[in-house]
C-alpha cells in the first residue's frame, strides 16, 4: 500500500490523462471532433495527439488567456522543472513525475497563450527557447545526484549531450537559413520518455522488495534518450550539411553561368536569385 499511497498523485494524473483520451476518441468516432486551431504537433506523436493535448489544457488555456502573460508561465515551467531536479536529488521519484509533466503541460501552454493572444514576440521566443534548455539541465541534474554512485551515471550523461545537441543543432542550421524539424527524440519526446520511465521506476523503488530496480530503469530510461536523441541531432546535422552544400554548389553553379560568354540571354527565375547582385548587373553586359 505504501507506493500506492507515494503514487497517488502521479497515478491519478495518468488515469485523468486515459479517461480524457477517451474521450476524445469517442467524439473523434461519433463525428464530433472538437474544432481546435494553431496547434502545433511533432513527428512522432502527430497532429491527433496534438490535438488531443490542446483540446485537454483548453480550459486552463481560456482561464489564463489575458490575465496572465506568456512568460510568467514560461518562468513557472522552468521553476517546476527546477523542483522536479531537486525531489530527483532527494530520491522523491514519484514528485518528480508529476512535477515534470506539469512543467511539460506549462511548456506547451506558454506558446499557445502567446499564439492564440497575439503576443507572440522575438523577446518571448527566446526566453522561451532559453528557458526549456536550462530546465532540461535543472532536470537532468537531478538524475545526476540521483545516479552518482552508479555507472548508470554515463548514461545520464549521454542524454544531457544528446538533448543540448538536438536544440543547438536546430538552433544553429535555422541561423543558416535551413529550418529543421521533426526527429525521433525531439522536447516532447524527451518528457514523456523521461516521465514514463520514472514513473516505472518508482512503482518498483516503491516496494521494499524490488527497490533495487530503480536505478536500472532510471538508467535504461536515459540510455534510451541519450541514444535516441544522439541520432536525432546526427540525422539533423546530415539534413542540414546536406542543404547547405547543395546550396552551396547551386550558386557557383549559377555565378559561373552568368560570367560565361556563351551564357543564353535568359536564365531560369531560380538560377537567376542566386546569382550575386553585382553578378547580375554586368552578365547583360557579356551577352552582348
């Protein structure tokens, strides 16, 4: 009974979360899907599970709408997430799962309230964006302490490497000008993985008999993200060189034709827009 007890709130989170899937499946079946706009949604869960998300946090999202500002529940995601590292710290696992799927559930409702409120600005963005980065940290470093005498730690260690990889990837090819999306291990990903392997293993570190096993799910659970996020931000860093490079070739591609005497009088609209403006100017010039 004890870890029923320890459980309670994490377990009716997960039973509120099940009975409302139903629901919405129920009225996705009966022909009466909610009409939900601006979601966005990821790779892997998809456009339906997005949907369902918004369609849950909608109330929560109407009551706060234009009375609270975007950033103060960014800030309360980040200060959960901080909380969420500490009750790790302290071996508190099942605070932490419910801890940090409400951060999760803030992290998302941050950006709709900016959507749907119009608030949308570069200086939110970017706490935002600053912000999910450092309570993955505050997060991961809970999994630090809690695996520190253990060799499971590596693994921790992969899946703060992986995670910071993924952003910075993304981050760094977008200020390049290719934008990057999708990935098996994206933020999302990252916290239901996180929070459902926790969950497990405080089911088990709840009995005296099997407490034992806490640490190798723990474990498991980031050797799990840290691979899988690892190949996220390898695959986008390829997609990325990738892009780059072909972009590359194009314009030499396209300056070379336009110095060439034997260039012809017209040029496609795509080659011509990567052609240097000055390039542009003297090729008429050369045709002659």
């Amino acid at each position: 009974m004890d870890r029923f007890y320890l459980l309670a709130p994490a377990m009716l989170l997960l039973a509120t979360l099940c009975l409302a899937f139903a629901v919405y499946c129920a009225l996705c079946i009966a022909g009466r899907p909610p009409v939900i706009h601006n979601v966005k949604h990821n790779q892997v869960f998809g456009p339906f599970f997005a949907r369902f998300l918004v369609w849950l946090i909608g109330p929560l999202e109407r009551l706060l709408i234009g009375r609270v500002s975007p950033n103060v529940i960014t800030a309360s995601s980040l200060l959960l997430c901080g909380v969420t590292g500490a009750a790790l710290a302290l071996g508190h696992l099942p605070g932490a799962v419910w801890l940090y799927v409400f951060a999760g559930i803030l992290d998302v409702l941050d950006g709709r309230l900016a959507r749907v409120a119009n608030q949308q600005t570069p200086a939110g963005a970017l706490f935002d964006s600053v912000s999910d980065r450092w309570g993955e940290l505050f997060v991961f470093a809970g999994y630090v302490w809690f695996l520190h005498d253990s060799p499971w730690l590596l693994a921790v260690m992969s899946a703060i490497g992986g995670s910071m990889m993924v952003s910075y990837t993304r981050a760094r090819a977008e200020g390049l000008g290719v934008t990057l999306s999708g990935g098996l291990m994206q933020r999302a990903e990252r916290i239901v993985l996180v929070a459902g392997g926790t969950l497990i293993a405080a089911w088990y570190g709840g009995d005296l008999d099997t407490v034992a096993l806490a640490e190798p799910i723990i474990g498991v659970t980031m050797l799990i993200c840290g691979v899988a996020s690892t190949a996220t931000a390898v695959n986008r860093c390829v997609v990325a060189y990738r892009e780059l490079a072909r972009r590359s070739g194009a314009r030499a591609e396209a300056e070379v034709i336009a110095h060439s005497p034997s260039a012809p009088a017209s040029m496609p609209a795509t080659a011509r827009a990567l052609i240097p403006a000055h390039v542009r100017k003297v090729a008429p010039l050369e045709q002659h």
